[in-house]
C-alpha cells in the first residue's frame, strides 16, 4: 500500500487551521494521513485505527520512527468496534475509506479490505463519526466522484451539513476522479466549492497542486 495522491492530499488540504485538540485518522493504513497531520498541528493528540494486521505493523513502525510519536496511538481495530467502545470525542476526524463498492473486487483480500467497502460502508464510517466527532468538530474525507453523490445524501440525511468541497482533476480539461469534502454538524448554506488540477502534463505538476502539498515533497 504505497503512499497516493489521494492520502497526501487529504492529509495536507483537511483544514487544521483551528488547530484542534484531538484527531482521530479512521481507517490510517499504514499511518500517512496521521502523520501528516501531526506535522501540521504543534500539540494535537492524533488517534489512528485500522483493521489489517500488515498495515497496523507497518503503521506502528512509522509513528515510532516519526518525530511526532508522543502524540500518535494506533489502535488495531475496526471503526465500528472503536466507535462502540471508545468514550473519546474529536475535535476532526479524517478518513481515506475503503471505496469502489461498485466495481470488481480485487483478488487480494488485504488490498479488497483497503480499497472496497467490504469492512466499511458508508453507513458504518457516518455511524462512528457521528458517535465519535465533537459537537464543534469537524469531519473531512476524500472518495471517487462516482461515490460522492451517494455518501453526500447519506450524510447529509444523518444531520452532517458539507462546509466545504474540493474538486480534483488529473488534467485541465479532463473530469473530476475525486472529491474532497469537509462535513460539521453546524448547518450551512451552501458550500464553498472549489476545483484543482494536478498535472499539466506527465509528471509536471500545477502549481495549485505543488502549492497544498509543498510541505511534504522533497522536489517541491
């Protein structure tokens, strides 16, 4: 499970700017976002929960390594049980589920787990946010355009009102594949809707890409 697109830019564009006290990463793998998120929040205490046993060993290497690892615990579990069993409340909870729940699983169970709604439907993910998130917290995830619509009437339906959306397209011109939202309990009216390309060309990338994710790329 190699570090994506799609974890780095969740990790660097979910909005830290009220530098909440406590994170929860549901669904961490091997701890990417989590440790993003430590890097840009000077004293947050960051809860990670995962359910495979491969990504949790390789998760709890990384924290440990990290300079951050005072304030990272991993949890190896399943959002549903943490959710049932914790007594905990965040100030943010972010989230890379497991998605494609329309398309062909993959052969290997693990990455079928990581990448499929198998072990987290949508349903599942809203229920432990909506047990877990603080009454002024906020919830900011990133899923395929093909699955956006869907989880955006699930969530709004569960009282959850969408603050703010990103748009992502691999190239100008060329659709959306993903899309970025942050979600609170506080109602809005509209929200602030945005777009970003991340290639010009091949492996040249825009400078409202470089600009979100300077912070974490060696060659930026």
């Amino acid at each position: 499970m190699k570090v994506g697109t799609d974890g780095v830019l969740l990790g660097a564009w979910t909005p830290v700017d009220l530098q909440p006290a406590k994170i929860l990463d549901a669904g961490t793998g091997t701890g990417l976002v989590a440790l993003m998120l430590a890097q840009r929040t000077r004293n947050a205490m960051i809860d990670a929960v995962e359910i495979d046993d491969a990504a949790c060993v390789d998760a709890r290497i990384n924290f440990e390594a990290s300079p951050w690892n005072d304030r990272l615990n991993l949890y190896h579990a399943s959002l549903q049980d943490f959710a049932e069993n914790s007594a905990s409340s965040y100030d943010l909870i972010v989230s890379n589920p497991p998605f494609f729940s329309g398309s062909m699983k993959n052969e290997c169970s693990r990455k079928a787990t990581a990448r499929h709604d198998v072990s987290l439907t949508a349903e599942d993910l809203l229920e432990g946010v909506n047990k877990l998130l603080s009454v002024d917290g906020v919830f900011s995830l990133i899923l395929p355009v093909y699955d956006y619509e869907s989880f955006r009437l699930k969530a709004a339906c569960s009282g959850m009102y969408e603050q703010k959306r990103l748009m992502v397209h691999p190239n100008p011109g060329k659709p959306a594949k993903r899309v970025l939202s942050v979600w609170t309990r506080k109602q809005v009216n509209l929200p602030i809707i945005e777009s970003l390309d991340v290639e010009e060309s091949r492996h040249k990338y825009t400078p409202g890409f470089k600009n979100i994710v300077s912070g974490f790329y060696l060659a930026f």
